[in-house]
C-alpha cells in the first residue's frame, strides 16, 4: 500500500511539473527587422514552442537595453510570464550592476542561459565619404542606432573614449539598421553604427544597392591602437576583444579591424530552475535547426557555453548551467 502512495505522488509530482511548465509562457525580446538578433529571438521562440518546452512569442524592440527593462518590468512570476531576451554583454552588465542610468535605481536580475555569438561592431560608411578613422566621424553626419539599444550604448562609449561628442556633429541620427542603411543609401548619411553577428543581412543587402548606385560598402576601421579604441577596451576589459571582418564577408576592399563582444541569452532570476533547464536543452537538441537558419548562430554551441560558465560576471542560471554539467562540459 505504501508502495501505491509514494507511486501516486510520484506521478502527481510529474503531472504538477509539466502543467506548470504547459500554464507557464515566454516572450522573447529581440532587435530590430533587419538585424541578427531578430531572426534569432524568432527561431528560438519556434523551436521552444514546437518542442512543447515553453509557448513562446518573438517580439521586435530597440533591442538591448529595450530588452533588459522588459525583463525587469514585464516579468510576471505570479502569472507565470516570462521575457526572455537576446543582449550584448556590456549592457547586460551595466544593467545588471546598475551602473546604466535607467537601471540604476533598480538593476534587473537577470541571468545567462548561454552565450549566441560574436556581434562586431560595424561602423557603417561609403568608400567615397573619406572617413578612414574614428577621428573622420567629427563632422560628419552619424547615425549612433535606435534609441535604447545596445547598438547605441556601444556608440556612445566609444564616443565619449574617444572625446568625440555626438551633438557637434553634423547631423545628429537615432536609427535603428533599416533606417540607416536607407539613409546611407540615400546619401542623407555618412556613416552608422551597428552591432551585429556576421554577415548581417541587411549590410550584405546595403552592399548590392550602393554597388548599383556606384558606390562602394566601407567599414571605419577601428584597431587596438586608436587611442579611442584602446581606451573603450580598457573601460570593458574582459567583455571585448580585438577582431577583423574578412573582405570576403561583406566584398570589402581589405580585411577591416573592429572590436566583438559575445552576445548573451538571458532570462530573469526568477524564471524556475526545471523550466530554465528544459529550455537550454530544447535548444541544444536542435542546433541544426537554428544554424540552418541563422547564418551568425553557427557560433552558438554548448562547447563555446561552457568556457564562460562560471566565468562570467553575469551568473549563469542554476538551470542552465546544470544542462552544460549534465553534458560533462563543465565540472
């Protein structure tokens, strides 16, 4: 008899944990139309649904910073709400230490279910607008992306390290990627900023427009030896490394030095350790699905996860981090 009971609540156990997983939904904040992060917060919305891991919704926001108020502010553990997001890691860790304005009062708790990709700083240009360095930008007329992105909160960091101020210059844009590669082609720009995996389609679309247009795609070159450059990097040591886009990837001229950052996947504290699991393995059950799909997400592997578990300043979630154990990937 007591072997009936314990087997009975066993069940009720499991029962209980897949209707709160079934009641339980996600909204995944992703970026721009045009940008990387876009389609990648849409193919992991699909794959969560369709595994019966967690209805989930992509929605398009400002991206970063956008993404980190949601899940401080629209996270709703009571209705079993949660937002999921896709965020560079500099914002996410101003946001989380509260040393962003908008979070400063109030930092989000979030952590990483795990690391996406690569994102490189693009600093957008024409081979015909002359500007060869951080320096050229000053009287130019620069587009620093959507306000409340990642894209942005680069930007002006990397401004301000380089004593560049934004409102000298000659005009002054807020533009998310398919605006400014609009503007940009329309020659109402000079120059943009955008952080993205690579190749991002839109700039591989902008290529082909200013090729027809009798123009020639150019990236500014941003090496570590640029004072500019040298102190960014220094202020977000550990969160940025020195990289170099490939001609090949968007038929440059040359090879084009920049700076990268790995892109986090991110979910609130509160998010339940079991459902936190149930998604890192959903996904890493159907990389084929995703890299088929997203071109940058190739990057996106539970070896690449790994190596930041327990490394990061951002904590892993306990859920999360137990899937990359169970993998034998993490001790």
């Amino acid at each position: 008899m007591k072997k009936v009971i314990v087997l009975w609540f066993l069940v009720l156990c499991l029962c209980a944990g897949q209707a709160q997983a079934q009641s339980a939904k996600a909204i995944i904040a992703t970026g721009g139309i045009g940008g990387v992060y876009y389609y990648y917060g849409t193919q992991i919305a699909e794959i969560l649904t369709k595994a019966n891991v967690l209805p989930s919704t992509a929605i398009q926001t400002a991206a970063s910073v956008d993404n980190m108020l949601l899940i401080r502010d629209k996270t709703e553990p009571d209705k079993k709400t949660y937002f999921l997001a896709t965020v560079l890691p500099d914002t996410a860790y101003f946001t989380v230490t509260g040393k962003h304005e908008k979070f400063a009062e109030k930092p989000v708790k979030a952590t990483i279910l795990w690391m996406m990709y690569p994102n490189y700083l693009h600093v957008v240009t024409t081979a015909q607008a002359g500007i060869k360095s951080l320096a050229d930008l000053k009287d130019k007329r620069v587009s620093t992306g959507a306000p409340g992105s990642g894209t942005e909160f680069t930007a002006l960091n990397l401004l301000k390290a380089a004593g560049i101020e934004p409102e000298k210059f000659k005009k002054w844009e807020k533009l998310g990627a398919k605006e400014s590669d609009e503007a940009l082609a329309n020659g109402t720009l000079d120059a943009y900023f955008w952080s993205g995996g690579l190749p991002t389609g839109s700039i591989v679309e902008l290529a082909n427009t200013l090729k027809r247009k009798g123009l020639d795609l150019a990236l500014v070159p941003l090496p570590a030896t640029d004072p500019g450059v040298a102190a960014f990097m220094n202020e977000f040591k550990g969160l940025v490394d020195p990289m170099v886009v490939k001609k090949e990837v968007y038929s440059l001229s040359d090879d084009v030095p920049t700076l990268a950052f790995w892109n986090m996947f991110v979910a609130p504290e509160s998010l339940p350790e079991d459902l936190a699991y149930a998604v890192t393995k959903a996904v890493f059950e159907n990389l084929e699905t995703l890299h088929a799909s997203v071109k940058p997400s190739k990057d996106t592997t539970a070896e690449n996860t790994a190596r930041f578990v327990g490394q990061t300043a951002i904590p892993f979630h306990p859920g999360a981090a137990r899937y990359f154990k169970e993998k034998g990937l993490v001790k």
